[in-house]
C-alpha cells in the first residue's frame, strides 16, 4: 500500500473501514427530547472550560431514531445535552451519548469527539404512547414518555429547526501512544440541508436510575418543564475546532 493509498482511507481498519467518508444524511431521523430542570452545580461541574453554564438550569435527555443513515445504517441513541454558552453565544454541549451501532460510535468519537459508548436505547410506540428507554449492560438506566401526537404545534417546524441548527459542541480527547492527550479539543457542529417532517408536543415524564458507565442519573430530575417529539432529514457535515486545550489561554 503506498502512502497516497494510505491518505486516502476513510477510517480503520484499513482492510474494511469501519465507516465511510462524509457528509453524513440521514433520513427520517425521529426525536424525543423531554426537557428538564436539574442541578446548577452539577452543570458547572459537567461543562468544560471555557464553556459557561446557561441562565436556567435547564437540560435535555434525547433519543434519536436513525432508520437511513447514510454509512451507518438504523440505529438509535440517547443520552443527555447541556445548554451553554460560549464566547457569547448559545451552544449545545454533548454531555453523554449512548448507542447501539459500531460505526457511528467509532466515526462519532474519531471525527467529531461525540461522547459515544456502546448500550441499547430504543424509541418506540407503546400504544398511545411514545416510549423512550435505556439499557446499559442489561440494566435499565433511563425511561421518558410523553403523549403521542397530542398537540401539533403551530410553528413547530420552525422551532424544531432552530433547535436542530443551533451549535453543537463536543469535547474531542484522543490520546497519543505516550498515553497523554493527543487532541484535547472543543469541536462545533452545525447541521446542515435541514427538512422537519412533523412536530408536535405534549407532557412528558423521565426517569433515570443511578448507574456507574452510565452516568445519566448524575444530572438529578428536579422538574419536567417540557416534552418535544419530531422527524426530520438532515445532513451531519464536518466540524470544527473552536477550542485547542494544548495550544490556547
């Protein structure tokens, strides 16, 4: 394999590359996100530096089902993002993601440092009903529901949009065969080629149960304050480095 060849691999292992080149579409991608207030100090305590924790002690527990995805097939994740700011601008912080699809988990944490690990979450219909659980090395971490298409709302694909376009952000660590960090990073992300198929809202409800690998229950349920379900297309692009924890002050 000459060195031109070795430029142009997508990903490892070079033999059988674990995911394809970007951008990324997914089709009919599906959202329940049930929005809650929790702990202040467990925000801080959670943001990285130079991050700022949001006015409100608001945060988001999300699962997404991914039945087209362009490179990864059907999968479906869920985990938790904080509101933030940085250098004034409202972001997303990723905080914790949990999915039950190699590549993704593997491009997800290589390319964007999305904080993927491997578990089973599933998002489902449960008669009148849209059920939300989490499953991690067999035992259940986290369970939302919410009411199934009882109010559409007005604006909705709008609202959902803005939501889906506002920056994300992930802390990226990969470390050097010395074991120290080779890329400590903050990365942002901006969807791009966006197309809402559907928004409604309702009440909600979320339970998340303690768990060493799974740490969902750390940022505590004080109060449901909102609950969102929705489908879209979108394009995940490449991101960028915002933030170089080795190189910045």
């Amino acid at each position: 394999m000459r060195k031109e060849d070795v430029l142009k691999l997508p990903s490892m292992p070079a033999a059988s590359p674990s995911y394809p080149a970007g951008p990324y579409r997914f089709i009919d991608r599906e959202y329940m996100i049930i929005s809650y207030e929790t702990d202040p100090d467990v925000i801080r305590a959670e943001l990285p530096e130079p991050l700022e924790p949001p006015a409100e002690p608001i945060v988001h527990y999300e699962w997404i089902k991914m039945p087209d995805s362009s490179g990864f097939g059907s999968y479906t994740e869920s985990g938790l993002v904080i509101p933030a700011r940085f250098r004034g601008e409202d972001v997303s912080f990723v905080s914790q993601m949990y999915l039950d699809d190699d590549p993704p988990i593997a491009a997800g944490r290589e390319i964007w440092g999305f904080p993927k690990k491997y578990a089973h979450p599933k998002l489902e219909i449960a008669k009148d009903t849209l059920t939300g659980t989490l499953r991690y090395a067999g035992e259940l971490v986290a369970m939302g529901t919410m009411t199934y298409k009882h109010e559409a709302l007005a604006g909705g694909a709008e609202a959902a949009t803005a939501a889906l376009t506002r920056t994300q952000v992930n802390l990226k660590l990969i470390p050097g065969v010395d074991g120290k960090p080779e890329i400590c990073q903050l990365v942002a992300i901006n969807l791009s080629e966006i197309a809402v198929k559907g928004s409604w809202g309702g009440p909600g409800r979320l339970h998340l149960v303690p768990h060493v690998n799974a740490p969902v229950a750390d940022l505590p349920v004080r109060r449901v304050v909102g609950a969102r379900h929705f489908i879209a297309d979108l394009t995940l692009p490449y991101g960028r480095v915002i933030y170089d924890y080795r190189k910045d002050a």
